[in-house]
C-alpha cells in the first residue's frame, strides 16, 4: 500500500462501545503515524468508516455510511476511502465488489495498515502478546473527558446458535490485570471519573489467562485507583457469574450497583436452541439472589424475540417473566438471521409481521414498569453524574450510577453552577417520557435556609 504521509484523515465510528474503542484505538494510531485528525468528514483526505456487522439493521446503517462517504469523496478533497470494522472482516470481499469507491478494506487484526495508509515513517513495534496490546496507550477517546470504556477482553467462545460474534471477532481472550491497571490508572490522570467496563463476555474475564474466573479480583484492584469513582459492569453472561463476583459488587462502593445481565430469553426450549447454557429457573435464582445480596440494585437485560421456533406460548412466558421481574432497563431484539450461524437454518423462522408485534408488546409491558420504577424515585435524592449541557435551554444532562451512557434514562437538570463531570446528589423531582428531572441537593438545602 502505497503511503500517504501527513494527510488529513477523518474517522466515520459506528456499532457498540466495543467498536468505538477499536475506532479509538485506529485514530491513535493515524494520529502517532503523522497524520492529522479531522472532526468533519468534508474536510479530510482520508475516509476511514469502522463498521457494525452484528445484525441486520447494524450492517444496512454501515452500508449507508459507505455509501455517504463515498459520494463525499467524489464531491470533496478526499483522495481514499478506507473500510473496517466487523462488517469489513466479515465481508471483505463483497464490500470490496459491490462497492468500488471503496479503496481498502481492513479486517479487525490488520489495524497497522491503516498506520501505513496514513504515511508513517515511524515504525511502531509490534506487541508481543495481544493480552500486553499497547494500542491503548495513544487511544484518542471519543467520549467526553469524565467518562470511558474500559476493554478487558474480546472475542468469545460462548457460540449461542443466533451470534455471529465468534466469527468475526475470535476466540475469548483476556488482557492482563496488569496491563488493564496500567490503562485505568492513565485514565484517572486523564480526567476519568467512570469506567464502563466491555467485553463480549466480562463475567468470563481471566478464564484463558488464569485458569479461572478473575473478574472479581480486577475489580477490586480498579476501586483502589485514586479519581475513578464509578465503575459499571456491561455485557455480563447469566451462565457465568459466581459468588465472589456477586460479593466484590455488593462490598465495594465504587462499583455501581449495576448490572447489564443479557438473558435473551426466558422459556427453556428456545433458551437451548439458542446454546445459552441456563434454564428459566437458573436465571430466575440469579435474578432473585442478585436483587436479595446487592441492595438498589439496577438490572438491565436484553431479550430477543421471534427465534426460530418461538411459538405464542414461548413468547407469553418470556412476557410475563419481564412483568414479573420488572427490570429497572430493558433492550428488545427482533431475531436477526445472521449467515453462518446455526440459528440462520433453523426451520420455523418467525413472519417479519409477528417478530414485530412481539417487539411491540414487550415495549410495551416495560414502558408501564419504567413508569413505575420512575414514580418510585420521586422525593429521593440519589448521586447523579452530569454529562453535558444544552445551551440553547440553560440546562444540564445527567445520568444515575443506574444508568449506562447512551443506552439508558437521563437526568434532566435545571441549574446553572454545574460542571460537566461533576457527580452529586440529585432529589429526583419529576418524570419526563423516559427520563427523570432533578434538582442538586445543595440548592434545596440553600433554598430551604433562605426561607428560614
């Protein structure tokens, strides 16, 4: 590949926050190479888009990005077109066919190239292990500053028949203690007050390096880093938690009690067709011992409906299981048939039409429980963190230690002596669709003095 020394580069990110720290990752890498960053695609020489190939609605927004691109490097200054991401590993070929605008196509483990499409004359040294990465070393983060994805593993051997992750991404394998402390402790002095943690399996952590499950004891050595003060837990397995796991979470205030547990489905046929590994009755005892061991808990799953084969019975025991436990977040799925997965020739695929009245259904049932849960928060004052300002409306957006970002409910505040990253307690004072409003408990008091 030919090098294209000091060029102007801009980077199109899309997918889940896996993918926006392999984006993270690629702009340090362009950047140590030379060359500079862009903020607005119209401006740059080079057009890296980083792809989602997960499901259905996933690879048609990133081949509408492609397409986007594409016609703005014939009407602007851009010279290339770079593709990469999970839908560039997965269809490198086709992507490079159907769409010839597309000058190079970079699977996930050929991200030096792309420091070779941006002009480097330094040459980086190549890690030893991929558990010792040092890429994240000069990750540019494109979250705000108080915030940031921490990866302490990827790949996954989990093979559940509907998932085309293990094809794209590869074997399970974990990131030393070590190596992820070095990372975290960097954060801190970057600014970071919240550690998201991402995986596609987190509960797995340190099974391939260690010889057993370790995630409990890299989190207790992250709640020793001086400035980080939220640590959230994402992408955990129902199959793979443990006691010492449960109890590391309940003991440890820095670890927000906040779970992201993915459950799919609830009924046990369709919970073994999709190779979970559990039964109703393990995740209902999880479930249960959860919420009995780690007090105000947050629970957040997600679920897929319309797997091939789920009849009107399946799916009415997967709906009363959501109304029964009553999530404090929920995510619904329509089953995506994705190519090469078992799933993907299972017979007795579910109508489009029926996938979606189902979809409809469990949004449904979960609107009235987050209503309630909502309801339930008026009057109490809870630590909030503040994320940004509107300045068009003089007021701020914040999030509970029970909300992830993006994904999850907002707190909407009406003050004016904030900070972006600041966490304070907040008196929840009103509900707003899916968010909630607060006011700081420190202008409460100041009022309440005022009048005495």
């Amino acid at each position: 590949m030919r090098s294209m020394k000091s060029k102007k580069v801009a980077l199109i990110n899309l997918g889940c926050p896996k993918n926006l720290v392999d984006a993270e990752e690629i702009l340090g890498r362009v950047a140590d190479s030379g060359s500079t960053i862009c903020q607005y695609p119209e401006d740059a020489e080079i057009l890296i888009v980083n792809t989602c190939g997960f499901i259905d609605d996933s690879k048609k927004e990133s081949i509408d990005a492609i397409f986007k691109m594409a016609k703005l490097k014939e009407d602007a200054q851009c010279k290339k077109l770079i593709v990469t991401g999970c839908l560039a590993q997965r269809y490198p070929k086709e992507l490079q066919k159907e769409i010839p605008e597309i000058d190079h196509v970079v699977g996930l483990k050929d991200f030096e190239k792309l420091t070779d499409l941006s002009g480097s004359d330094r040459k980086r040294e190549k890690s030893s292990s991929i558990q010792c990465s040092d890429d994240w070393r000069n990750r540019i983060r494109l979250t705000p500053r108080h915030y940031a994805y921490l990866r302490i593993s990827d790949g996954c051997d989990n093979r559940c028949s509907y998932c085309a992750i293990p094809g794209i991404r590869g074997k399970f394998y974990s990131r030393t203690i070590e190596n992820i402390l070095e990372e975290a402790r960097q954060m801190a002095r970057e600014g970071v007050k919240e550690i998201n943690i991402i995986s596609q399996d987190t509960t797995s952590y340190g099974v391939d390096l260690y010889g057993k499950r370790q995630l409990h004891v890299l989190l207790e050595k992250l709640s020793n880093i001086e400035g980080i003060e939220w640590i959230r837990i994402l992408y955990t397995h129902p199959r793979h938690f443990y006691p010492e796991l449960v109890h590391t979470i309940a003991r440890y205030d820095k670890i927000c009690k906040y779970i992201d547990l993915p459950i799919q489905h609830i009924h046990d046929f369709i919970l073994k067709k999709m190779g979970r590994g559990v039964t109703h009755t393990s995740v209902k005892s999880l479930i249960d011992d959860l919420r009995a061991r780690i007090p105000e808990l947050f629970l957040r799953t997600s679920v897929i409906v319309g797997f091939p084969g789920e009849t009107e019975e399946h799916f009415t025991e997967l709906l009363e299981f959501v109304k029964d436990i009553k999530f404090e977040r929920l995510g619904v799925f329509t089953y995506s048939k994705e190519e090469g997965t078992p799933a993907a020739s299972f017979k007795k695929q579910v109508p489009k039409e029926v996938r979606e009245q189902r979809y409809k259904e469990v949004m449904l049932a979960q609107q009235k429980i987050i209503l309630k849960k909502h309801k339930n928060l008026v009057g109490n004052t809870i630590p909030v963190i503040v994320d940004e300002k509107d300045e068009t409306k003089g007021r701020w957006f914040g999030r509970t230690y029970g909300d992830a970002p993006d994904v999850d409910s907002k707190v909407i505040i009406q003050e004016n002596h904030l900070k972006v990253g600041d966490i304070t307690n907040m008196m929840i004072t009103g509900i707003a669709g899916y968010d909630l409003t607060g006011t700081p408990v420190h202008l409460l008091q100041r009022h309440k003095g005022a009048k005495g």
